[in-house]
C-alpha cells in the first residue's frame, strides 16, 4: 500500500510540475500581450480619406442598454456615417425605442429583421438584414450593449486606412455587474492571451483571426468576398468565424487595445454567465467530442485541481518524501493560478483586487460550465442564447478551432 501511495504521489505531483510550466507559459504570454498589443488611439495618422461608415447593429430584447449604445453613436465625431439598427423580433420595447431614436435622428436607419430562416443563428440573420441597407463604404459591426467614445469611428477609420487594412478590431473593456461573473471572467481571459492573442491575430505568419463582436469595422468588399453573414449563418461565435474567414482568405487584419475607449458586456447576470460558458465548449464538441473531452480536462487540471490538491496535502500528516513533494508543487501550481489571476483582475480587466482571492471558486465556475456544455452538447446538440434554442445537429463549428 505504501508502494502504491508513493507512485500515486509522485504521479501527481509531476502533473503539477507541468501545470506549473503551463502556467508560467500563460503568465509570460498575458505580460507579453498587455505590454506589446498596440493601441487604437496611439498611431501616426497617413490618411485624410473620409470614407462612409455603415455601423450595423443588431437587437434583440435590449430594452436596458440599446439607448446607451444609440447615446454614444449618435455622437461620433466622425461625420460621415450611418447607424443600422435591426431589431431581431425582440419581444420587450426595444423596436419602440428604435424607432423614437429613428424620429429624432436622420443619420438611425430602422430595420425589423424578417423572421430567422431555418439554420441560421439570429444574431448573424439580423445582421446580414442590416447589411442589406448599408450604403457604406466601410462596415462597422457592434453590440447593442457597447459603449463608445465619441472619437471611436474616426480613430478605426483612420487607424484602418493609415496602415492598408482590411479588417480591424478592437479589444474592449469587459464590464461586470454580479460577483459571480467578477470572479469568473478573469480565470477564462488568462488563455486569450495565449494562441488567441491579439500579438497572433497581428502576425500574418500565424493562422489566428477572429474578432471582437462588441467592435470590428472591415472593407464592404472584404466581407463580400468572405461570404457576408450567410458564410458563418450556423456559427454561434460569428465574431469569431468572420475573424477567421478574413485571416484564412489573406487579407491584412490586425487587433488593438480600446479599453479606455469602448466598454462592453460580457455576462449581464448568472444565467446568462452560465450559457456563455456552455457556448465555449459546445463549438469544440461539434468538431470532436474526443479531443474536446480531452481539452475540458486539462482545463480542469490548469485552473481548479491544485486547489483541491494542496489543501488535502497540508490537512494530511507528510511523513514521506512524496508527500511533501506534493504538497510544494500543488503550492506553487495554486500562487501561480493565483497570480495569473490577479494580473487579469488588475491589468486587464481592472476589477478590485479582492476577486482574485477567489480565484479557486471561479475556477470551479469555469469547470462546472464548461462540463455543462459537454453534457448538453452530447445529449441535445443544441445551444440556447438570448431566448432562442438553437439545434447545432449536423453543423460544424469553426469560429474556434481545436
């Protein structure tokens, strides 16, 4: 017995060892990314053109943010530009107040999106609807719960043509209202920073691409020649697959830094934390529920096992050499965790330090969904978001790839 106790120690605890390499890996890349992304607003401005900017935004049931969005567009300081803004058979008041601002502002372009054809997603139905009305030159895709600055457009645009863009993004502030979501957004944003970081998304050499929904402006021939909405009509991260489709076809994108800039909502309560996190793991299923197995584990492994590990470790007497190794390396896995974290919490997102203390409960947040999304993917194949129920059967999904 003690034989077997013995490897079993030394089995986990080189486990722990690689979790520690990851980790320093994942805190490398995220110092990496914070320090080298490039700004929006901190460029040489080569370019005078003025060209018309289409921002297409789509709604549905946004009764409680579209007026703060529409807020902060109508006062752009960029004058030649038009708002589409499509409500997606929202079933609050959010067509009225589209409709009251369409009154008052001549730049508001109205659209009540036809009912959603049979396998597509509504976000990417509606807006290939607005599409339809955009007599811009550029395409300015955002969310109906974004904010911007009044000098955004002019920034993108200029920003755009000064480097001979196709496509541009813009990485956001998240913003955060419950405490759940505060301890759980930092412990899935420390793996952007690694295959999909902005530094990838910039470099042609590397395959990566993939947008911002809350912010991504592009040529109107581009997004033609990638296949519009109707290329990536099944997709549920469409931001993602058009990311994707305009890196794979050549064309020069690149990502940026607009925190101070643009804010944006990632989870506006529980429940809609809770499918955000199934809506990660599902695209990965549909491409193989093997490897995403396999990758839903090592999550487990990476975020929320040393926890477990080190406080069973400190609880039990260490009269072997193995279980003090043990006990150190689920340590040093658990501060690294812990400062992956914290320089989320504080860089990147600019939460209160105090959400990174609870790093091991948003860890276990992180598992539970992700775990959730398997188990409804396998059973169902299906995903519901923002109201609607969506059957993913037969539909491959590439907005992220294994």
């Amino acid at each position: 017995m003690d034989l077997i106790t013995e490897v079993f120690n030394y089995t986990l605890s080189s486990i722990l060892i690689g979790i520690c390499g990851a980790w320093i890996f994942l805190i490398k890349s995220m110092t990496n990314s914070f320090r080298l992304t490039p700004y929006l607003d901190k460029f040489e401005n080569t370019s005078n053109a003025n060209p018309k900017v289409s921002i297409i935004l789509p709604a549905r049931n946004e009764e409680e943010f579209i007026s703060k969005c529409l807020d902060s567009l109508i006062k752009q300081d960029y004058d030649n530009y038009e708002i589409i803004v499509i409500d997606d058979s929202s079933e609050d008041s959010t067509w009225k107040i589209i409709s009251e601002y369409a009154k008052k502002y001549s730049k508001i372009v109205p659209v009540s999106a036809r009912p959603k054809p049979e396998g597509w997603m509504g976000k990417n139905w509606a807006c290939m609807e607005g599409y339809k009305k955009a007599s811009g030159e550029l395409l300015l895709f955002t969310d109906a719960d974004t904010k911007h600055a009044e000098n955004v457009i002019t920034l993108a645009v200029s920003h755009l043509n000064s480097f001979g863009l196709d496509a541009l993004s813009v990485i956001p502030k998240m913003l955060t209202f419950d405490f759940w979501t505060n301890i759980t957004l930092p412990m899935i944003s420390t793996f952007l920073h690694t295959r999909f970081s902005a530094l990838n998304v910039n470099n042609p050499k590397k395959k990566t691409g993939y947008f911002f929904g809350s912010f991504f402006i592009l040529k109107k021939q581009t997004y033609r020649e990638i296949g519009m909405h109707e290329g990536v009509k099944h997709e549920i991260i469409e931001d993602g697959a058009l990311g994707k489709k305009v890196k794979d076809a050549g064309y020069k994108m690149k990502m940026v830094r607009g925190e101070h800039l643009i804010e944006a909502i990632w989870a506006r309560d529980r429940g809609t934390l809770w499918n955000a996190l199934k809506r990660l793991m599902i695209p990965l299923y549909l491409q193989s529920g093997k490897i995403a197995i396999g990758l839903f584990l090592a999550i487990v492994f990476l975020l929320f096992v040393p926890f477990p590990i080190f406080a069973v470790s400190t609880s039990l007497p260490a009269e072997t050499t193995s279980a003090k190794v043990l006990c150190i390396t689920s340590a040093i896995a658990s501060v690294l965790i812990y400062i992956g974290g914290i320089i989320e919490v504080k860089v990147g997102l600019k939460l209160k330090l105090r959400y990174a203390l609870f790093a091991p409960l948003g860890s276990l947040v992180v598992t539970l969904g992700f775990l959730s999304g398997l188990l409804q993917a396998k059973r169902t194949s299906s995903v519901t978001w923002r109201g609607r129920s969506y059957s993913m059967k037969d539909h491959s999904q590439s907005s992220i790839r294994i």
